[in-house]
C-alpha cells in the first residue's frame, strides 16, 4: 500500500492548475500580453512605460519598459493572480515629465511631453491572453511664427521678444486620462528661422492658456511684459477644440506685429504622419 499511494503522490503533483477544476484558481497564474493597434507608427526600440494593477481594488501589481517590438512579439507579459481582472496603462514621450502613481506632471519651466497614452480594463482569463489597446495623441503641438518684426530695425534683424506661454494644467492621470490641475510655465527658445517656437501643451482642464511678450534687454527699447495673448479664446475663434477627443490637434499661429493680428490653424492629427521626438 504504501508504494501506490506514493505513486499516487507523486502524480498528483505533475497535475496542472488548469486541471484542477474544482479548486480555486485565483492562486494560478495568468500571464498577460498586448497587442498595440498601431504600433506600427513608432520606431520598434521606442520604449513604452507599461503598468498593470489589480482591479477593483486598485493595487500596483508590476511595471515594465519593453521596447514595442517586443510587445507586438509576444515577447513581454506580465503575470498576475488573486485578481479576477486587470487594469493599467502604457505611455511612450514621457520621459519629461515627473510621476506620482498614475499621475503624470510637467515640472515648471519645462515643456510638456509629446505624450501618447493607451489604458486597459480587462477580466483576467485562464493560463494566458492578449488585451488589445491603441495609443491616443495625448498633447497638442504648438507652432508660432512672429511676422512684420522687421520693421523694428534691432540689430542684426534679432527677434525682439521673448515669450511665456502659462496654463493651469500640467500634466494628466495615465490611468484615466483626466487632466491634471497644476501650474504651467515654459519660455521656449526660438527654433528653426527668427521668431518661431514651439512648444506643447497637454489636454486642459479649463480654459486658462495665455502667451505673453516680453522686450529683450538690449534688444528692444522697452524691457519687461508688454502684451498677453489668450490662446484659449483664439482656439474658439478659430473652430475651437475638444479637450477629451480621442487624438489631440496641432495648432499653428501667425501673430502679425504691422496689424496686431493672431491668425491660427487646427490641424487634425492623422497617425500617418507621426510628429513624435522621445
């Protein structure tokens, strides 16, 4: 007898979670990969920051940074039990910005992210699965080009301003997309040709964001703020914008100093034109 119980033992251990269909499973793993709709607009190394938490109760179960070449190879997963589903989320351009949990933060003085975002809610299934996702645009790309500033004879034809762009947002919780309420302040350096900028901003929790002008010392005979913009009430002249549409526009603005006219563009963002720098 006591040879076959043995034998009986030592078989019961080779059997599977899977096969015991009477116990309780929530202690079994289950691994979890992704699959990213359109992954193929990044480089393949792009790094995503990746989290999965438990659900309902919210607890941070792992993180990762696998490149996206090895979420769409079903090279990376992570492994969950005790939880009968699964939530999180995955971020590429966030390498600016400061974290507190799931909420993501500009610092001031500094540009926001050009940030793309997917979260995740999905029941947990046996052994292993596959949770499909898709990056939403996260950010608006901002373009302002200054024109009629030659008629102030500076030296060399130097741009005689400098900019301040402010906003009461300043970042965004990744695991929901709600934007985040925190002070905005960023003076972007000219780009490209002699007054031209550009910077980003997040998707906005109200309807605060100015642009101010400031005179070069040295440059331009007044020294100091000499004129704030309201970008926001621009935006509505020109079309306005949804803040919680699925893919943030671009924006362009003309600020012509003859005629003290903005003039501004909404471009629609198409993932087939991917204007995204890490």
């Amino acid at each position: 007898m006591k040879k076959i119980v043995l034998i009986t033992l030592a078989a019961l251990s080779l059997i599977s979670c899977r096969s015991l269909v009477l116990e309780d499973r929530t202690a079994c793993p289950s691994f979890v990969f992704f699959n990213i709709a359109n992954g193929d607009i990044f480089n393949g190394y792009d790094r995503v920051f990746m989290t999965i938490y438990s659900d309902p109760k919210g607890v941070l179960i792992d993180e990762g940074t696998p490149s996206v070449d090895e979420i769409q190879d079903l090279k990376f997963h992570f492994e969950v039990r005790s939880t009968p589903s699964v939530k999180g989320y995955g971020l590429i351009g966030n390498g600016n910005l400061n974290h507190d949990g799931s909420k993501w933060m500009s610092p001031l003085g500094q540009d926001y992210a050009p940030l793309f975002r997917f979260q995740y809610c999905e029941p947990v299934q046996e052994e292993s699965f596959i949770i499909p996702v898709e990056f939403v645009k996260d950010y608006c790309h901002v373009t302002v080009q200054f024109v009629g500033y030659e008629s102030f004879h500076t030296p060399n034809g130097e741009f005689p301003f400098y900019i301040i762009v402010r906003g009461n947002t300043n970042g965004i919780d990744a695991l929901n997309g709600e934007p985040l309420r925190g002070p905005y302040e960023y003076s972007p350096e000219e780009t490209k040709e002699t007054g031209h900028f550009e910077f980003n901003i997040p998707r906005l929790a109200d309807e605060f964001l100015s642009l101010e002008l400031y005179g070069k010392e040295g440059v331009f005979d007044e020294t100091g703020h000499l004129r704030t913009f309201d970008l926001n009430e621009e935006i509505r002249n020109s079309g306005g914008i949804d803040w919680k549409q699925k893919n943030l526009p671009d924006i362009e603005i003309v600020i012509n100093f003859v005629r003290w006219e903005v003039s501004m563009s909404i471009d629609p963002w198409e993932e087939s034109v991917l204007n995204y720098e890490s």
